[in-house]
C-alpha cells in the first residue's frame, strides 16, 4: 500500500476520533429536559421509601467511578439546601437489572424526579452545581 494513503488513512482516522471525543465530552454533565413521559416507582430503587415533598436526584453510580463522588457531592449540597429535596445514590456494581431497567449507559447518570416520582430531567456525567441549582428551581416552580 503506498505511504501516503496510509498517512492520509491514519490521520483521518484520528481526526474523526478526535470530532467524536468532542461531541461526547460536550454533552457531558448538560441536564437534558423529558416530556414527563417515565415514572419511577419507589420499590423499584433500593432503599428508597418515598419520595421527597420537592425533588428527588436519583443518582446511578458504580464502585470504580472517579466522577461518581463528584456528582454525590455536587447532588448532596444542593439537596441538603432545600428541606423538600432528596438525594438518593444507587450503585449499579452489582445490580446490572437496574441499568437496564432505567436505560443507563455510563456512571454518574442522575435522573431528577418530581414529587410523584415523573422523571423530569436526565444528566449523563458529572454535572455543573449552578446548572443543577437552575433546573431544580425550574422543577420546584412548577410543582
């Protein structure tokens, strides 16, 4: 094969690697809005016993996750600012049904419920404090 169609094949090959890692990189922690189209039910999540008044975070996280206990403590400060908010972290290391049942994909994945346990809201990875702060308010409004 001649050296420069294989040069041309590597560096296209990188170059869209490259593109893909961006868009990954750029959709990670974003809070993407649901329709209010899933409900989770509390004896579906272990050791949940109901939900919180305001706004639930259902966090999915797994024992060898770095952005995990990012996330764990972003959820947990701004739940511990409200008194009608929860934070309720299940770890998937050993129970791969969930993941599946609740359409998980990677680690932290967060699921931010309504007081009737309607998904409202879905972050896939490690989400910013202020951006999480916003969307609570956005859910408590309209309770």
């Amino acid at each position: 094969m001649n050296p420069v169609a294989v040069v041309g094949v590597l560096v296209g090959l990188v170059a869209v690697a490259t593109v893909i890692g961006l868009v990954w990189r750029s959709q990670q922690g974003r809070i993407h809005h649901t329709r209010g189209t899933t409900t989770v039910k509390v004896g579906d999540v272990p050791g949940m016993r109901r939900f919180a008044r305001g706004a639930t975070f259902l966090q999915f996280s797994t024992e060898v996750c770095a952005p995990c206990k990012v996330t764990r403590d972003v959820l947990g400060a701004v739940a511990s600012e409200h008194s009608n908010v929860a934070h309720v972290d299940v770890d998937l290391t050993h129970r791969p049904d969930l993941a599946s049942q609740f359409h998980i994909m990677q680690t932290p994945t967060t699921l931010i419920l309504d007081s009737k346990g309607v998904v409202r809201a879905r972050i896939g990875g490690a989400p910013r404090r202020d951006a999480v702060r916003a969307e609570l308010d956005r859910i408590l409004i309209a309770a």
